[in-house]
C-alpha cells in the first residue's frame, strides 16, 4: 500500500500518478479526489491577476505538445 505524502485527521493526500495510486484501493475508497494535471497552457502568453499582468507560464513541464499530443494525454 501507498505511503500518504500528508496526513491530518481525515484528511489523507497521496502524491503519484493517480492511475497508478488508485490500483492500489479498493472500488468506492474515496469521498473526493483532486486532481492537478498539466493542462498545456505554459505558451508565453499573459494574463490580468488583482489588476497586474502576470505570465502563465509554469514551466517546460506545462508546455503543448501540439494539440493531438495534448489530447492523447487527457483522453486517458
């Protein structure tokens, strides 16, 4: 079984590739889960936060791969 990367009273996070992560309980284990994939939006553009421009890039790892790519990684 997977060791929780932070755990609070009911609250239990485990850090892996979900896929992966979730082979390892049993069918209706969890209340919630939450999820922070790459979205593919890293494309040198801007955005307004609090009146500021900000850039959106999170770095390489949040890059397109160009759009059959990206779907690919989604579709799973």
């Amino acid at each position: 079984m997977i060791k929780p990367y932070y755990e609070q009273e009911r609250f239990i996070l485990y850090l892996g590739d979900c896929l992966e992560v979730l082979k390892q309980f049993p069918k209706n284990h969890f209340d919630m889960i939450f999820a922070d994939p790459p979205y593919h939006l890293s494309n040198g553009g801007f955005t307004c936060h609090a009146g500021k421009r900000v850039s959106v890039n999170k770095g390489k790892w949040d890059e397109s791969k160009g759009i059959q790519e990206d779907f690919d990684f989604h579709l799973i």
